[in-house]
C-alpha cells in the first residue's frame, strides 16, 4: 500500500509541475500575470453587463472557441483598409503582440464577467483612446477609431468569429434562436463604444457581411498580420501552440476572406487536420487551467444576493 501511494505521488509530481508550468505560461500569454480578480468578485448581486444565465457567458467562457476564434476575428477585421490603417500607424502590435493580446483579452473578459462598475470603466478607457485615433489612410480616405460605422465592423466581425469558434468546439452548440441571443446581447458592448445599427441576430450578421464585402480588400499590413500570427509566441512551445490556433482559425473564415487572403489551405485539412488538433489543444488548456478563477469570481458575486439596506 504504501509503496502504490509512493508511486502515485511520484506519477502526479510532473504532471502537477507541468500542469503549474502551462498555466502559468498561458494566464501570462493571454491576460498577463495579474488577473485583477477585484474586477470580477463585488459587489455582491450585481450581474454585470450580462450575467449569469446570458449566452455571452456561454460563449465567452469557452477556451478553444474564443482564442480560435478571436485569431479569426484579427483576420477579417484586418481586410476592411480603414480599420487596419488606423491599426497600422496606431498600434503597437509590432513591438508588442503579447501586450496587444493582454489589452484585448482583458477587455473581453472584463466587459463580458466584470461587475458593472469595472465593464463601464474599461469601456470609457477605450473610448478615451479611440479620441487619438485618427487620420489617412493610404488610399487617401480620413479615418477615426471613434466612428460609428468602423466600431460596427470592429464588433461585428469579432463576434461573429466568436460564434463561429464557440460552435465549431463547444461539446453541445448553440440553438438558432440562442445564435440570436448572443449577437443581441454582446451588441450592449458596442452600443457603449459608440457603435449603431448594430447587427443583432445570424440573419442581420450574414446581411451586413454581404454588404460591407464590396469594401474589403487585402493590404499589406492585413498580410503583416498574418504573418505575426504565424510566428507569434515567446518560446517553441508557444509559437507550436499559436500555429495550430491560427491554422484552425482559417476554418472559421468566410470563402472570399479565405481567397482575399491566399489561405489555400485544403478543405480536408481544415476539417481532417486541423479543426481536431485545435480541439485537442484546448482540452489540454482546460486541463491546465483548471477551474477560472475569474469566472468563479464573477459567477459568486452575480448570483449572490445583494446586501440588505437599513432604513
């Protein structure tokens, strides 16, 4: 008997140090060492922008659908030129991609599990930021971060990606009528960085895709992009991690972005190879990650009841 016991403790000590290693190397990646849970814990009752029982939760909560499809996302938004010029000459992304994945994920996670306080704050962060966002593209059209039109692509090419990655890897998929409720719900979001006309079921999305298609073009920096995502990451393990996200990432991508882009890759791929591998990644991440501190956090204080007032 002991001697079994001494054996599984020696069985569970590299697995425990390899399971501490890859969290830490992917809380590091993606939200950066601090997870800031005082954005996510009080006040106590309060549901945030969505809460609980939202399907933004839903879809947000789920790893492998959200890194998949939020490379996705970096992909389309990068072929409208007005929004990747002001990435272009604003941005930092160069220098600093791990950074750039940090700011965005936080936003993410943030305004779709933070308390109220903490989602409206960051959203009036952004805001500030998108007022220095502006000027010529190299085609000779003005662009500003703050307006309307650009935050609706922003968003809706985002969520959309989102969606796409969540029903591609999630066990049990969402119901048409759920679809609808997600992009109704996360156009709250968009709504307060001062976007309109806001697409907010499938059908609006697939109309809206359709109508800003005559506007969306390849640049160069689109393909600069695209191939800082293929090389991402800080050590081999990372960069191996990040390819096989952004190969399954090509999958969730409309046809015409596909060819914009000169992605050929073979549909057999996609679906054989690389859609499969990506899902077995994030089981992995699951497995390392363990339960979300921050979605615990969130969940505790949007389901607790709110202190009772005195007279």
């Amino acid at each position: 008997m002991v001697g079994s016991e001494a054996g599984a403790v020696g069985w569970r000590s590299p697995l425990t140090a390899l399971r501490a290693r890859l969290l830490a190397e992917i809380n590091a990646t993606v939200h950066g060492r601090d997870l800031h849970l005082e954005r996510y814990d009080h006040p106590a009752g309060d549901p945030g922008l969505f809460g609980a029982d939202s399907v933004v939760w839903r879809v947000h909560g789920h790893p492998a659908g959200m890194l998949v499809g939020g490379f996705a996302a970096l992909l389309l938004q990068s072929l409208h030129p007005l929004a990747m010029a002001a990435v272009d000459e604003h941005s930092d992304f160069r220098v600093d991609p791990t950074g750039r994945l940090n700011r965005t994920a936080r936003f993410v996670t943030t305004t779709t599990l933070g308390s109220t306080a903490a989602a409206e704050q960051a959203i009036a962060a952004v805001r500030r930021i998108h007022l220095r966002v502006h000027g010529t593209a190299p085609d000779g059209r003005p662009y500003r971060a703050d307006d309307p039109d650009l935050l609706t692509w922003v968003h809706t090419a985002e969520v959309s990606c989102f969606l796409a990655g969540y029903q591609a890897f999630a066990a049990t998929p969402l119901t048409a009528d759920e679809c609808d409720r997600y992009f109704a719900e996360a156009a709250r979001v968009a709504e307060r960085l001062g976007a309109t006309a806001i697409p907010g079921s499938r059908a609006e999305v697939a109309a809206y895709l359709a109508r800003m298609r005559p506007e969306l073009r390849v640049t160069p920096p689109a393909l600069e992009v695209l191939g800082l995502l293929r090389g991402f990451g800080r050590s081999r393990r990372e960069r191996a991690a990040v390819r096989v996200l952004t190969n399954a990432s090509i999958g969730l991508l409309p046809d015409w972005a596909r060819t914009e882009l000169a992605l050929r890759r073979p549909r057999l791929v996609r679906a054989g190879w690389d859609r499969p591998l990506a899902r077995a990644g994030g089981r992995v991440m699951v497995w390392a990650c363990g339960p979300s501190p921050i979605r615990a956090a969130a969940h505790a204080r949007a389901t607790s009841a709110p202190p009772a007032t005195g007279r």
